[in-house]
C-alpha cells in the first residue's frame, strides 16, 4: 500500500485578507478566508494560519504525514530560496521577517514562499492558459503592475528574484515619478493607480462631466472602474486615459516578446475584469511594436484562473 | 579503452568570411578561414566548409567516430530544432534552405545549427564573462544590435525562437524608422548603422567640422568608429551622437534587467572595442532605469571572448 505525502496547503497572504487552502494538486477541498491588514499583529496572523490549517487538515481527517508541505503566496521583495520577506508594503508586520523559517516551526513541514506575482504566474502557468504551452508570461494589472515569467514549468526568478518586474521597466524617461522613485515606469503610467490620478485630475480641471457625475463629485471615489465605465460610456477624458494606458501597456509587452518571445502572455488582475474592452485595444496596441512573426506566435489572453488564482497561487508552489 | 566521441567542429558563417574550427570543448586545435559573400554559390560555400572540415580532422588524425557533431553559428532569422534557415540577409544564398539536413548528409555526423548572436550568448556564457554565474544577457553592439539569453546553461530560445531580440524593442515610438519596418527600435537609436546614421546627417549639416574632417570629406566613410574617435576629442555632435545612442541602450538593458534579472549582462560586438568609454556612460545610463536592488545585483561587463566569439560560437552548441 503506497502511502504518498499528496496534500498541499495553500496560504495567500493579501493586504485585505487572507486564506487558508487545503488541495491535492487537482482541486481545493476546502478554504478558510479570514481578513488581515496592518493591525493584526505578526504573531496573530501567524496563529490564525496555523489554527486554519489544522481546521482544515481535521475536517479532511488529513494526517500530518500526507501533507507534501505549505505554499505561502506573499506580496512584496524576497527572498524565495531563504522564505526571507524583506519588504511588505502592504503587511507590513512581515518586513524583514524569516517567515518560512517560523512556520517550518510551527506546522513541522516543509515551506515554500514566492511573491504573489510569481505564484499567480505558476499557477496560471500550470492550470490556466499556459497549459500545454512552453512558456508563459503573466502580467497582473491592478493597483501595481507586477509579473512573473515561467519556462518549461519553472519559475525564472532571476539573479536577485527581481525577474518579472515589467511595473518597473521605464518607458517614457521624462514621465510621471513612480513610487519607486524612477520616472516614466510602466506602473505609473498604466497602473490602476496611474489612471486613478490621471481621472481625478481630469475632473479637478472640469474635463470629464461624466466621471464627476459617476463619483458624485467625491473625486475621492475615483478609481480605475470609473474610468473603465466613463470610457465604455464614450466620455472623451476617460477615453483617452483609458487608450493611453492600453498604448503603454502594449509597448511593455511587446518588448517583453522580443525580449523573451513567450508562447503566452496572460493578463491579470483587477483591470483585467475588462474583458475584450482591455484586450481587443492592448492585443493591437502589442501587434503596433512587435516582429509580425514573433505576434503571431504568441497568444495573447486574459488570465484563465481570474480569481482563482488566490486559490491555486501558493498551492502550485508544491506541483 | 574509452573510445569517446570528443571532437567538435565549430562553423561560423559570416556575411564576409567563413571560419572552420576544431576543438575538444576546451581549446581550439586549428582553425581555417576563407572569404564568404554574396557571389559564393551554396554549393561552392558548402563544398569548402565540408572540405576545411576534413583537412582539419587529418591533420589531426581525428577519426570520424570521434566527433561529436557539427555546430553552425549562422545569421539571420532560423529554426534551429530543424536547423533551417529562414532568412539570410548577408549570405542570400542560404536563404529558405534546410542546411542542417544537407550538412548531416554531407558530412554523415551530427548537426546543430543555431543563429549567431545565441551561440555568441552561449559562448560567453560558458567560456567567458557568465562562468560560474547562473544567467547571463547577451548583447552584441555593431551594426545592428542583437541578443541571446542563457539561463543555468540553457539557450531561452523562445516560441517562435525570436527570444533576445533586445534590437527589436521600441523604445520611442515616434522615433525614426527601423529597416524591420517599426518605429525607434532600439537598433534604429543606438546601433552602428543609427550612429553612422547621425554623423553623416551632422557632417552634411556642417555641425561637425572634427568628423569632416576624419573622413577627409567623404561622409561615406563615416562610421561608428568615427563617432567613437570625434567624441574623445571632444567634438560635441559626436559627443552628443555617442552619448544618446548610449541613454538608448541603457534604457534597453535597463527593461533587460527588469524582465529577465540575470547575473551578468555582456556587452560584444564592434562598438564595445570603445572599452570603458562605453561601459562606463553605459553603466550609468543603466543605474538611473534601473531597480538599485536589481542594478547590484546584475555584472554589467564587456564580452569577455571578444573576438573569438566566431571561434567558440558555433563549437558551444555542443558543450
């Protein structure tokens, strides 16, 4: 009788919340989601997980010996090879923290942590639209701009795990200032956020009626949906903040094929939700700057997972 | 008696000259070069390639059963999992021709073929500036600009093996047209051809009376060096010629590092005989576009093999 380690545990470490899951590789069999944020101190969040975890091991009367390990998808700089977390601006009671070293403790198995961008890559990699493609290339699209790059199933994280980073490939030299402190960075000129300001300046200047309308004058409200729902309504300021935005992401992507000719690019995060309002421009946009061969070759998709790739993200760590 | 397989015949195929290598993987046994060009028919070109080959392995007494393969370093666009070529715009006479096939039965041995600037990757990756590290860019400066990516001693070829192709990404999208048919690719800012481009515009314009004078009039015999040479002395259209092509590049291996974070990026190719009068401003182009984290982490060093990467090349795709 061959008794095989075959569950994983999936922790997805958010700035808003957090959850526990509990999968085979194939499916999740149960999840846990608890809300987390800057006040829940290090050692009770590490205490929610681990009490989680163990909810859902003896729910599934899973024992400890079939457990193949822990998958901790985690935002911000760090170090994959040590579970070392740098920087986390969003939790930031995990900066500087020996997070796989603590849990390895605790749980008694063994650990795994990657950025969330790169989880999202994997797992999009091995469940969503890279299935039975070579290489993928995963680009999130949210507040930041984030991704991950995965050839022949493995993550290329690169010399210092910095690989992946198109949010900070700059673009326009004498652009708008990224939080990171360069200028002209793609986050800051496609971003959620990026678009964010630009809408709210629009509205500031009395340049778009309808998004003023659409926040009830609380430019506060503001967000990146505005612009999306303006721009589909035909509001001109929205419409452009919404092209211009498209026309850089292109650009990004389309040096992101010469530079490593994915067999797939996948488009994910909030903005993404768009749909082919997102895709139809950006997929011209991409043909405008790319080898018309290198174009074709590369299939150009929203992310399979959606959602889901809070789920599969940490878990795919240990496929 | 090991009776080991271990010579390896190295081909590089130049637009103006042919070289055919024997080696063991560790050093170079004997070499013979011959002129290529336009005129050479394919079968001439091939018969003489086929006839240096066994010259060398005579005079060697090397037996056929102990070679290992051929590798050719080719130019242009080409599949190099069949080993045909796509596309030779300096030896038109290869052009849309399975040369791997016809080699193999030529010469009864084992075939890898490869395009020049991946083999060029390879080679510095293995024998010069990438030893002992785990990933290494690739960029040769000369004409035109071209890449290749090596990660853990693996060429990333890409789907439609268009991968390194950093000559190819716009950069300024209204800049000047680039002979692939976009605009302000990074070939069209900051290669040879861009520069000598801008000189002889300068020259005709009268706004360079240093560089008139270095090709005593003829602005057809300006190039790149010229640039290089008038910069030095101090001539300020070949300084401001030299330094933007400069800020191009950087901003281009400044994405490199962004997307793909290797351990060390090699700088080959005609231009970078300039030595630390490129790497230097080049250096610093990449430091300001570029992560701090990121820019430590990644070597920024001139090609180490230099000039016999036409040696190494092709002899690398069987290390």
């Amino acid at each position: 009788m061959k008794k095989k380690k075959k569950y994983i545990f999936g922790w997805d470490l958010g700035g808003t919340k957090v959850s526990v899951v509990l999968s085979d590789g194939r499916r999740i069999f149960s999840k846990r989601v608890f809300p987390s944020g800057r006040s829940l101190s290090r050692k009770t969040l590490l205490r929610q997980l681990v009490y989680c975890s163990r909810l859902l091991s003896r729910k599934h009367g899973v024992l400890r010996r079939q457990i193949r390990g822990i998958g901790i998808s985690c935002p911000g700089p760090l170090d994959p090879v040590r579970g070392f977390i740098y920087h986390s601006p969003n939790l930031p009671q995990l900066s500087r923290f020996d997070l796989a070293k603590s849990v390895r403790t605790k749980m008694q198995l063994p650990v795994k942590v990657e950025n969330d961008a790169n989880c999202a890559a994997l797992c999009e990699a091995l469940k969503g639209s890279g299935k039975g493609h070579s290489s993928l290339f995963y680009v999130t699209v949210s507040t930041g701009i984030g991704g991950g790059f995965v050839a022949d199933g493995n993550l290329i994280r690169g010399k210092n795990f910095g690989a992946g980073e198109l949010g900070h490939v700059v673009l326009d030299p004498t652009g708008p200032r990224c939080f990171c402190g360069k200028r002209g960075c793609l986050e800051a000129l496609a971003s959620g956020t990026a678009m964010t300001r630009l809408a709210r300046e629009a509205v500031q200047k009395g340049r778009s009626r309808m998004m003023k309308k659409l926040c009830k004058g609380d430019i506060q409200l503001i967000d990146a949906f505005t612009v999306e729902k303006a721009a589909r309504r035909g509001d001109p300021a929205a419409k452009k903040i919404w092209k211009d935005a498209i026309q850089w992401l292109g650009l990004g992507l389309s040096g992101v094929i010469q530079i490593v000719n994915p067999s797939v690019i996948a488009v994910g995060g909030g903005v993404s939700q768009a749909g082919s309002f997102l895709m139809n421009p950006l997929t011209q946009a991409i043909r405008k700057t790319t080898w018309p061969d290198s174009f074709r070759a590369t299939k150009i998709v929203r992310a399979k997972l959606g959602d889901r790739v809070a789920d599969w993200g940490a878990v795919s760590l240990w496929m």
